[in-house]
C-alpha cells in the first residue's frame, strides 16, 4: 500500500517498497535549470570534474527568467550557460525564440511525461505532477550533482490527500481551487509533503488548470503537487511524446498524513492579499482596491486556456486609462496560438502590451516593475513583499478572470461585476 | 565542530527568499559579497549594516519559503551569519543551507529575543542563551546531511565519496 508519489520514487530508487521519512538514492529522468540557477550549478558542476553531463537528453537549460536579456549582467549570465550546453553538447537549450517559461515549455514539449521523476533548479518545478510525474524544486549545487550523475538523494514523503468534489463555479479555474486550498491551510500546510489532488471536480479540470494547481504546491510548502493519470493526460500526452511511460495510481489502503474534502460549491473567485499567497479572500469579500498594473502570464497561468479566459472577458471592451495591462502567453507555441485565434487581436485593441515569453515581471526582473505604493493584480504566484519591485509594492494574486476583469475596471473585480 | 557565539537577530514567521534576496537586486547575482550587503533588507532594512560576524539569524516558522535561490542561504553565510535558528524551514532553504554549508537548526525560538547573546554547540546540539541564562537544545540533522555539511557540501561531499553516500 503506496501513494502515487511513494510509487514513482521506489520505481526511480529500485526498490519494491519505500516509506515517508526514508532517504533514498533516486535515478533522475529529467535535470533542469534556468538563467538565474544555471549558471551557480555550472559553476559547481565543473569543480566536481567528471567529462560531461549524465545524459545529454535529460539536462535541460531555458534561459527564461531575465531573457530576452534584460541587461549586460544578465546577458553574461546566459552566454555562460549557452556556451556550456554548447560545450557539453545538452540537447535541450532553447535558445530566445524557442524559449518559453520552463515549466510551460516542458510539458508542451513532451519532455517530461507521467511517470518521470524531475529535478529541478526552481521551486515550481512541481508543476509536472499535473502529468502524474514526481517534480520537485532544488537549488543550483544539487543541480551540479545531479547533472554529474544522473542521481539525487530525497527523503520520501508524507503525502496529504486533497479530496476535491462538485460542479465548479462560473469563471472558477485551477488558480482559484489552489488558493482556496493555500489559504486553508496557509503557506506551510503542506511543508515537506506531497499535495495530491483528487476527486471529480479535478477529474473535469483540463490539463493547463491541473498545471496552475500542481505550480502552487510549493506555495503550501509541499515538496511535490500530483494528479494521477486519466484520460485526459492521456488525451495530452498523444501524439506529443516518443517516449512510453507508465501510469502509477494510489492504493486504495494508501496512508496520508492528513485528508482534506472540499466542495467545489464552495470555491469562489480568489484573490490572495499582500504579501503571502495564503492571504486569500473570495471575490464577495474584496472591496474597493484601485490598481495601477495588471499582469497576466507566468508558469502559473501562461497558458492558452487563461488567454482564452482573459480574451473572453476584454473582447470590444477596453483597458481602464490609468492602468498598465501586461500579457505574457508563456511559450512561443501558445503565443502562435493566441494569434491565429484572433486573441492576440482582441488584447491589443483592448489596449494591452502583449510580450514575447518571459517570467519578466512576476520575480521583480523586468517587464512591469512596481514602484513604491503601487498595486497590481497578477495572474503569478507569489505576493511576497518587494516581490515584483519596490519594497513598499502590493501585489494581489488571481486566476485571468478577475485579472482580466480588473483590467477593465481599474480595481480588483470579478467578470460577474462588469 | 567549533562553537558558534553571538549575538541574535529576531525575525518573525515566514521570511522569503525575497526577503533574504529580493529579485530587483538580481542585478548583484555575479557579485555576492556585494549582495550580501543587502542581506534581509526587506525585512530589516538595517540588520545588514548592524550585525557583526558570527552573529545569528533567528526566525519563526517556515523560514526561507519561496524560491530556490541559492543566494539566499550563501549570502546570509557571506554576510558572517554563523547559523540560522527558526521553528520550521521551507525544504529548498533547508536543503541548499546545508549543500553551501550553512548550519540551519530547527528549535523553540519564541525563547530567544533580540540581542540575547547565544553560544551554540553543533556537536552536541545544544543552544546556550547567556543572556537569560536558558539552555535550548535543537533536533538533531540526519547523519546524511551531517556528513555533507561537515565534508563542505555536497560537491565535496561528491568527491570526497566518489558519489553520494547515504549511510
């Protein structure tokens, strides 16, 4: 009796069975890193001294965070990494004009695939439990390793079970449903746990919405987010991989540390407050709170399903005067998308900046910095103070709809108010 | 291990590695020690200017939640912080403090206040408040991780091993 999770890492360590608390040595399907964690992972990857990487197929590097270039340094820091995939012969670089955000870009590209086991140089490398996978973030010394050996220590472990069942609100997308969860149970409810969604209102959630839940997991503290495979994974995954992969489900007799049931009746429209995501109220609650920035984008919500959202509530309307709207669709293929759907068209009559993809604004690097007071309602992931600029800057957390909305309006607002 | 001594800093619950390592500041990433003069500045604009060597950081819960930065725990390292105490930590904080070599101990940290002078000893995994004269103990790391932090992370660690060894 295992969790998906257990599972997949008793299949990466060799093992017949392992439990929460055990360390084990686990095989590595798929190592990344990015233009912020790169470079310090390279840099320790050569002191370790071995003649290449583990596997040129399964070292993935996407300059993404300050690319395009946002400055000389930055600039530096990505020739350092492209020189070294070149060098080291990684055949998953993407360079600007390929590149995407990394944990859009993956997915899409079928590089990884239910079942894996990832490691990531980025916290919300979690977001491919979506697919069924175990993904978890690290930082750039254990990236060197790995990238050396093609394996990783992990402690396993315990995971919480989030039983979610009902019909859905109008409007309410994966974003709302892992706020509302956060906000239940706070930005360390799940630390060093995994966070495993289920039950039929997840079960009617397409794969871009199971990717905005699984990105947040690390939100909560948790070390993973996971969503077993069904057909809709399936339904993704054709066509788009050259790989077989094996489904892993949880054991009816499976032990959680902890079991939570919401009802989907009961997720309004979520917007988490300054300065933790788990500051989070429902739209009814929200007030009077004017903006000045509107972003939508990021690994969270970049994808062509929040475009879709956004796209529907700014169509013929227009940007309210004051406010700066940014868009950022999250990989070059879902920026082609948005066009030939005419809803690159309909966000830039509206009177928005639509940019190439970028995590730019959500970590304060560039594209829509915040000056001191400033508000702005984001679609990202974190509210962190100083977060996307200034000390003194507020950002409110959402899924596209209210962002979308708050466009419109100038302050914080659902579709159902416009 | 030697002993640690110094003075504490108090930091509340659920300090970020925004905090520790804001993103507007990334511009410093290729020159730490420089960053490291802005260590924390979001939540104690003067705490990087007012601490001296040896001191310590001391949080609440959750402490370093957020990205995977690695600057985070190295810049807090660069500044002189000797260790960092808090009730709980967000995992990748966690686990790159030990990867750069960062000693991160999990303990009752509402008993400590500001400016209390502690002496710490890794060994034995004991905390000595002198100041009020209270002997904290905090839990003890796996014998795994001590051996990566006493070989000097984990790339000596690798080396040193020839690979990981867990037990």
């Amino acid at each position: 009796m295992m969790t998906i999770t257990e599972k997949i890492i008793a299949a990466h360590a060799g093992l017949d069975k392992v439990s929460p608390g055990e360390l084990v040595m686990v095989d590595i399907d798929l190592a990344l890193a990015n233009d912020i964690t790169a470079p310090g992972a390279i840099k320790e990857f050569e002191k370790i001294g071995v003649e290449g990487v583990f596997d040129k197929k399964k070292v993935v590097l996407v300059p993404d965070h300050f690319a395009p270039n946002r400055d000389v340094d930055s600039a530096e820091q990505c020739k350092y990494v492209r020189e070294f995939a070149r060098d080291r012969e990684v055949e998953n670089y993407f360079e600007v004009g390929q590149m995407g955000i990394e944990h859009v870009l993956l997915p899409e590209k079928g590089l990884v695939i239910p079942g894996d086991l990832v490691i990531g140089a980025d916290s919300h490398t979690c977001t491919y439990g979506a697919l069924g996978a175990f993904s978890t973030g690290m930082g750039s010394t254990d990236l060197a390793a790995a990238f050396a050996t093609g394996d990783t220590w992990l402690k396993v472990p315990q995971s919480i079970k989030f039983n979610i069942d009902g019909k859905r609100k109008e409007w309410v997308s994966g974003k709302d449903i892992i706020l509302y969860i956060i906000g239940k149970i706070g930005v360390d409810g799940a630390l060093y746990k995994a966070m495993e969604f289920t039950g039929d209102t997840i079960e009617g959630l397409s794969m871009d919405s199971r990717f905005s839940i699984c990105n947040m997991a690390i939100e909560a503290g948790g070390k993973n987010g996971i969503i077993a495979v069904d057909d809709r994974t399936r339904e993704y995954e054709d066509g788009r991989i050259d790989r077989a992969y094996v489904e892993y489900y949880s054991d009816p007799d499976a032990e959680y540390a902890d079991v939570h049931n919401y009802k989907a009746e009961d997720i309004e429209l979520q917007v988490a407050f300054p300065h933790l995501p788990s500051n989070t109220k429902g739209i009814s609650e929200v007030g009077n709170i004017p903006i000045d920035q509107v972003v939508i984008g990021s690994c969270t919500n970049g994808r062509i399903e929040d475009l879709r959202e956004a796209a529907k509530i700014l169509d013929g309307k227009k940007v309210e005067k004051n406010l700066r709207v940014i868009v950022i669709p999250a990989t070059q293929k879902i920026y082609q998308q948005a066009m030939s759907e005419g809803i690159i068209d309909i966000f830039i009559e509206a009177g928005t900046a639509v940019s190439t993809p970028t995590c730019g604004p959500c970590l304060g690097g560039h594209m829509g910095i915040l000056a001191a007071k400033e508000r702005c309602v984001a679609t990202t992931n974190r509210n962190f103070r100083g977060r996307m600029g200034h000390t003194d800057s507020e950002v409110y957390l959402s899924g596209p709809a209210v962002a979308a909305a708050s466009a419109i309006t100038g302050k914080i607002t659902g579709p159902a108010d416009l | 291990m030697e002993e640690l001594k110094g003075k504490a800093w108090k930091f509340g619950d659920d300090i970020s590695t925004d905090h520790i390592a804001p993103g507007r500041l990334f511009h410093l990433r290729t020159d730490l020690p420089e960053l490291a003069k802005h260590v924390l500045e979001d939540a104690d604009p003067e705490f990087a200017s007012k601490m001296k060597k040896g001191d310590f950081v001391v949080g609440g819960r959750n402490f370093g939640l957020g990205s995977s930065r690695e600057h985070a725990p190295r810049i807090i390292k660069i500044a002189g912080v000797s260790a960092v105490l808090a009730k709980s930590f967000a995992r990748i904080f966690f686990r790159n403090s030990i990867n750069v070599g960062l000693p991160v101990l999990v303990c009752d940290t509402d008993k400590i206040d500001l400016g209390d002078e502690l002496e710490i000893d890794l060994a034995k995994g004991i905390i000595k408040d002198t100041t009020k004269e209270i002997e904290l103990t905090f839990q003890p790391l796996p014998p795994a991780m001590v051996r990566i932090l006493s070989d000097g992370g984990i790339v000596e660690h690798y080396k040193k091993h020839n690979g990981f060894k867990l037990d």
